[in-house]
C-alpha cells in the first residue's frame, strides 16, 4: 500500500497547518495530485442558456472578486453520479477535489457507459483522460459483480494504447489511483521497465493494460499477452497513432485484437479513439473501420479560451535577445512561474538551452535525441519545480501534464497549425487558477510563419476551429 500511495501521490504544502491534494485527468505517476481548482471557461455566462457548455465551475467568485456574477447554473450541470458511474468512482473524483464533470466527459462517459464506439475529441487540457478512462473502469467493476465475469493472468480486459511513454506513465498513474478505489489489477507495457517486473505482473490476473505501442507488440508477439478476453481497446492520441510513423503498429494492435468491432459478432470490442486534432482522412478511415462509431466533440481544433495569445515579428538574429527579456520579465514578477521555451529541431532547442543557461537561467532542455530515461528524469524535475523553464522540442507538446505552465513561447515558430494546437495545449490546462493569465508568446521570423499566424487569428476572429481556417487559406491559395 505505501509503495501505490509513494507511486501515485505528491502532497504539495499549502500551509504550515494545513496539506491538500488534488488530481488532473492526465497526471503523472509521481505528480497527478495536487490542490485542483475548478477549469472556468470565460464565455460562461453567456453560454449557459445555449444548452450544455464545454466546461463547468463551481462558484468560488468569494475568492476572485473579478468573477463576480460568472457562475454555474447547478440545475443544467449533472454530476458524476447524474452521468450513470458507480459510488466507488465518484468517491475517487470527490478524494481528487472533481465535482463537476467538463463537458467532453458529459458527453463521452454516458455513451460509453451505454457500449458505444467513440471518437473523443477535445481541446487540449480539457479532462479528455478521465472522460474515457472512467466509464472503462465503471464497465469492467459491472462486468466483475453482475456478469461475475474473472480476470485471467495475461489476458487484459481493457487495453489503452498510447504512442509515447512519458504519456503512457501518466496515464498508468491515473487507473492506478481509480483503480485503487475499484480493487481492479493494472499494469504498464512501457518502454524503460524491468521485464521482470513486467513478466511477474502479467502471471497475475490483469484487469487493464497500458502500453507503448512497440512494446505492446512485443509482448503479443512473444505470446506473452494475448488479447482474448479483451472488451475495451482505447487509443489515445490517436492523430498520432494514425500518422504514418505508428499507423503499421496501429492496424497490428488491432489485428490482434480480432477486429470483433467489425463484426455482428454478441460480445464486440468497444472502441476509443481520444484525440485533440482529427487530419483529413482520419474520420473517414475510423468510420470504415467502425460504421456505428459515435463522435463526442468539444472545442475541437481550438486552443482553450482563456488562454492568451501574442505574436511577435522579429528578425532570427534578435530572437534570443528577445526571448531573454520575455524571460526575466516574467521571473522577476513571480519566481515560481512556470514556462515552456518550443523549438523545433534539436539542435536549435539545445542552442536556446545552453543560451539561458549562461545568462543565468535555470532552466531544464528537453528532445527526442535523449536517453529515455535522461527524458523521463528531465520532465519530473521540471513538474517538481526545479527548474522555471523548460526548452524542448514537440516531444513534450503532446499530452503530457503541465498544469503549472502558464507561459508557452514558441521560439521556433510551429511547422503547422496542428503543432501550434498542442504547443499552446501545455497551457491553461484543467486545474490551471484564472488568476495565472495563461498566454503563448509566438516569435514570427519567416514568411511561411506569417501564413500561418493569419490563419490563426482568422480563426480567433471568427470563433471557427483552427483546421477550418487551414482549409480556407488554402482553398484561397488555389484559387
């Protein structure tokens, strides 16, 4: 038990007297709990009379007097137990400080709950995790006590599928602690483990497997885990997923999974798709593959609301000056700021780093080229503050939780407007306080950036999706 609590939980110190905990939908397995406030959405107020909203809040206006008026209409906002989950879960999210469930998870949890396939799509750092992971576990714990359906060592009844590690460890960290309250096995399939450990933790009975695709077919290859008994296949990030750095891994997971969910067959697998962007192709590929696939949508291809967002033309030769002076600012106004510093190669995100560093800086570097384990120790020293900024490369845009950024600044301007979604994702999160003024800073040195950055604003002007005012410019172009 001390080894699941040191695992799951960091208890931050609120106060000489006083210690709390909270937990975050996407939460690493050293950091997921910490004092969480409710995730306001500032269009609120005139959004509630429209019907169900994005996000929902408690009322806490006592404590920010600029949220005078802003509240929540508690009779338009079910709870978790409204949305059909067991005591046993909701007791978890009531030890987490969740109340209210965001609007992607009350639009996902019932219909998954009900045995729909489901294409999840949400803006980054809207709750996206627990909108699936609940109902999962809700539906294996019904299986156990109605169907008295057993678990069996190696055969896994829920697979969730992730295609990075550091994503897979925060993921595995969250079914933990819910797992905990359920009394549900789980294990991790992830790249960096002693297969020793591995090995002993599948000869046990396994309710919920999470895995690195790699890593995954390995196991299913050796014959070391067979998907048989598998009712539940969820697949995070699957923009990614189905790119064609993993599509091969993707279509093979699935294979060994018996591709039941295109059959008539009693007892299908259910399927979920969790994604923040869905690429042309995508849909069409998922709908093939499942024709009664349900989609839950909420804020699809847009960055949080609230989060403010800067572009800055200069040229390549000042843009370190510049970033400097972005830094320092912010620090000398509140040490205990957190930012991200993007780059886009390597070797410009090791440049920057080395940069601040003799300026004074501390500051933790972050990319690809890193050991794995170089990584994973990199990215728990930057969460536990060790560190005020973090320069990285996209391999920390994607799904990872940074609930106490409040600053992105894109030093090297995003390839693409997909890219410009998730770096500006690690900011403004679920659990991030209004006060924090979240705000991504985008230095802007080329033409191509310029193109970009007005499809960008086209879409904050026009309140549309940002893939939306990609398709326009580019129609615009060809005509």
């Amino acid at each position: 038990m001390k080894k699941l609590i040191r695992s799951a939980v960091v208890v931050y110190r609120i106060s000489d007297s006083c210690l709390k905990a909270r937990c975050l939908a996407t939460a690493s397995s050293q950091s997921f709990i910490r004092k969480r406030r409710p995730y306001q959405d500032v269009r609120m107020k005139e959004s509630i009379s429209k019907g169900p909203t994005e996000t929902f809040l408690k009322a806490f206006s006592k404590e920010h007097p600029a949220l005078h008026g802003i509240t929540a209409h508690n009779r338009h906002t079910p709870d978790f137990e409204n949305l059909g989950l067991r005591k046993d879960l909701c007791d978890a999210l009531k030890t987490m400080n969740i109340d209210l469930p965001t609007g992607i998870q009350i639009q996902s949890i019932p219909k998954i709950l009900n045995g729909h396939s489901v294409l999840c799509t949400s803006q980054t750092g809207s709750g996206k995790t627990l909108a699936y992971l609940l109902p999962i576990i809700n539906l294996l714990k019904n299986q156990e006590d109605i169907e008295e359906i057993v678990s069996r060592s190696s055969r896994p009844r829920a697979c969730i599928v992730v295609p990075f590690r550091e994503l897979a460890v925060q993921i595995l960290g969250v079914v933990k602690y819910l797992s905990h309250f359920t009394k549900l096995r789980s294990l991790g399939l992830i790249s960096g483990r002693k297969k020793k450990w591995i090995r002993e933790g599948l000869y046990e009975p396994v309710d919920i497997v999470v895995a690195t695709p790699h890593v995954l077919l390995q196991y299913l290859q050796k014959g070391d885990v067979f998907l048989s008994d598998l009712s539940h296949l969820a697949i995070d990030e699957a923009d990614t997923m189905f790119d064609p750095s993993f599509v091969s891994m993707a279509v093979e997971i699935l294979k060994y999974a018996g591709l039941k969910f295109w059959s008539e067959s009693e007892h299908p697998i259910q399927t979920t798709f969790v994604t923040t962007t869905v690429p042309h192709g995508m849909l069409k590929m998922l709908n093939n593959m499942i024709p009664n696939l349900s989609i839950c949508n909420s804020g699809l291809h847009q960055v949080l609301p609230h989060v403010s967002q800067k572009f800055v033309k200069v040229s390549q030769h000042k843009k370190s000056g510049l970033l400097l002076d972005i830094v320092s600012r912010e620090l000398r106004q509140e040490q205990s700021k957190q930012m991200m510093v993007f780059c886009n190669t390597t070797k410009s995100c090791d440049w920057t780093s080395y940069f601040l560093e003799e300026q004074g800086i501390s500051q933790i570097r972050l990319n690809g080229n890193m050991p794995k384990k170089e990584r994973r120790l990199h990215l728990e020293r930057f969460k536990e503050k060790q560190a005020p900024v973090l320069v990285c490369t996209d391999v920390a845009s994607r799904g990872l939780d940074t609930t106490n950024v409040f600053h992105v600044i894109n030093f090297d301007f995003p390839v693409g407007v997909v890219d410009y979604i998730h770096r500006a994702g690690r900011t403004g999160r679920l659990g991030t306080t209004l006060m924090s003024s979240p705000q991504v800073t985008s230095f802007l040195s080329h033409n191509r950036e310029l193109v970009i950055m007005e499809q960008i604003k086209k879409a904050m002007q026009q309140k549309i999706p940002l893939e939306d005012a990609s398709l326009w410019q580019t129609e615009k172009r060809t005509k």
